[in-house]
C-alpha cells in the first residue's frame, strides 16, 4: 500500500475539534501527505460553538484555518485550506463529497459534542461520516492532547477470524513502515465466564462447560496461529509483536494498548446506521468512548462480514 498522500481535517473553528491536529499532522509528515483543512459552513449556525464565536462567512473561515497552520507550526507539511461557502444542512454528507472529490486518504476528526460541525461525536457526525465514505477516519477523544503519542512508535491491530478484519492491516503496515513503528497484532479469546454471542452458545457453556472450555483453548490455539500466518504476510523489516489475550473483548483491548504502550490503535469496522452495526457487539463504539488513544477505523465494504 502506497503511503497517505492527502489527509482531510475539518474543523468547526472551536480548539475542541483541534484535538485532531497533532496526531493528524504527525501521520501527514511521516507520510509526506498534504493537510487539507476544511470548514464547512453551517446553515442555521449558532452564534456560539463550544463557548468560541461561531465563523459564520467565508473570510472569517479562511482567516481562520490560515491561523491553524500558523499555530500548529504547519509550514513543515503542505497545506490546503477550503471554506465550503454554501451553507449546509448534513455536513457529514458534505465532508464525504469533499473525501470523494479531493481523493483524500484519510478523513481525520475529533469525537466531541453533538449535531452539526459544532461537534463530532462518534455515533453522530464521525458515524455518519463512516457510513459515506470508504476511506480510513483517524478519531482523537478531545481530551487526548499528549504530544508524545503524536509521534507514534507503536501500531495496535485488533484481528478476530475473519477475512474482513485483516482489512485494516495494509494501513498499519505501511503506517509503520512510514514512521518506523512496532506492529503489535492482537487477538481476543473469551474465557467460559466470559463467553457471549448466540444462545446456543451460551446454551453450550451452561449445559457442556468442560466442552465449551475445551473449544475455546482449541480457539486461543488457533488465534495464535493465524497471527503468526498474518505476521508472514507482512514486511520482514517490520518489526512485529503478536499477543492473544483471553477475557472480555473491549477490557482485553484497553489493557493491551496500556501494556503495550501503544500510540495509535488501526482496526477495521463496519460504517454501517447507528453504532450497533459496528464492529461485532459495538466493540468499536465502545472502545472509543475509553480508548485514551488515537484511532484509525478502516470502512469494511459494505455486503462483507466481519468485526
């Protein structure tokens, strides 16, 4: 996979949605990418966006991504800037038409707030930004601003069974190619008291716990396995770490990026309406919400199965 050569940020002009910036900006230098900002302006807008005067015309827009890329030292990286000056009512749509036209490779926002560019909350805009667009969506929480994970050293990949999962390989890999990163490959194996999923499985773990166990140590067998056929398919100059871990899946996740001390977590998932159709059992959703850490989704195609 070639590197990102075109990262879009939109921004509402609020520095909660600047939180993006830093991790957004470190992927575009280490992959020689152009910076793209955008603001789109809203129909109806409010005066006020996250307390900060809300920009409302086109030369109050421009002056003020021209003022990001001061701010954020941008001269080192090539920059865009673009105002969308006709007023919109579905700016996820909007930011979707703009990854399409421009041919971005990443589409970068931050998870805050609700309704509108006034904030991107992941199940809202980011959701619904997910559903438009097959292109990978790099997620920061507001609230992450170390500066240190923004030079990211060690790439986190959650894998499960099947084919559609790996999909978000090709990106980590050529993530940590560009930035000479550790590629940490993942799996999650539930235990018999954590098990869940169809109520014959659950049927089965009540009525047959011995036989149930049995399968899954078969299962966390058999994890470890293809992680390592995985790590076969990869760069031989790429360093690379394998783990399985057995437990609650979301729980397994976050433990793992703190031992690990990963910067950036890539995974695959389904941008299908409302949360539920991401990831199995919303896995994506809820990591999110926890994950102290940036986050690439990679859109599964759409009539595939998979996390």
């Amino acid at each position: 996979m070639e590197p990102f050569r075109r990262v879009l940020v939109p921004l509402d002009g609020s520095r909660l949605a600047e939180a993006i910036l830093p991790a957004a900006i470190a992927i575009a230098r280490r992959c020689g990418a152009t910076v793209t900002l955008l603001h789109v302006l809203e129909h109806n807008a409010p005066e006020t966006v996250h307390g900060e005067q809300h920009l409302k015309d086109t030369h109050a827009a421009g002056a003020y991504l021209e003022d990001v890329v001061t701010r954020y030292a941008l001269d080192g990286v090539r920059t865009e800037q673009h105002v969308h000056e006709n007023p919109e009512h579905d700016v996820a749509r909007s930011i979707a038409a703009h990854a399409a036209e421009l041919q971005v490779d990443l589409i970068a926002l931050a998870t805050h707030g609700s309704g509108g560019l006034r904030g991107f909350l992941f199940g809202s805009i980011a959701q619904q930004t997910l559903r438009r667009t097959t292109t990978p969506v790099l997620l920061v929480r507001p609230d992450v601003r170390d500066g240190k994970r923004a030079n990211y050293r060690k790439i986190l990949v959650p894998l499960d069974s099947t084919t559609q999962a790996s999909g978000a390989l090709p990106v980590a890999e050529m993530l940590a190619i560009a930035g000479n990163a550790l590629l940490h490959l993942i799996r999650v194996v539930p235990t018999i008291g954590t098990i869940s999923g169809t109520s014959d499985s659950n049927a089965a773990a009540t009525f047959s716990p011995s036989a149930t166990a049995a399968l899954l140590d078969i299962e966390g067998q058999e994890a470890a396995d293809d992680l390592a056929a995985q790590r076969t398919g990869l760069a031989t100059t790429l360093a690379v770490t394998l783990e399985v871990r057995r437990g609650v899946i979301v729980d397994e996740l976050l433990a793992a990026v703190e031992k690990s001390d990963a910067d950036l977590v890539v995974m695959s998932t389904h941008g299908r309406s409302g949360v539920e159709g991401l990831w199995t059992g919303s896995v994506a959703a809820r990591l999110i919400g926890r994950l102290p850490r940036p986050v690439i989704l990679v859109p599964i195609p759409r009539g595939r199965s998979g996390l």
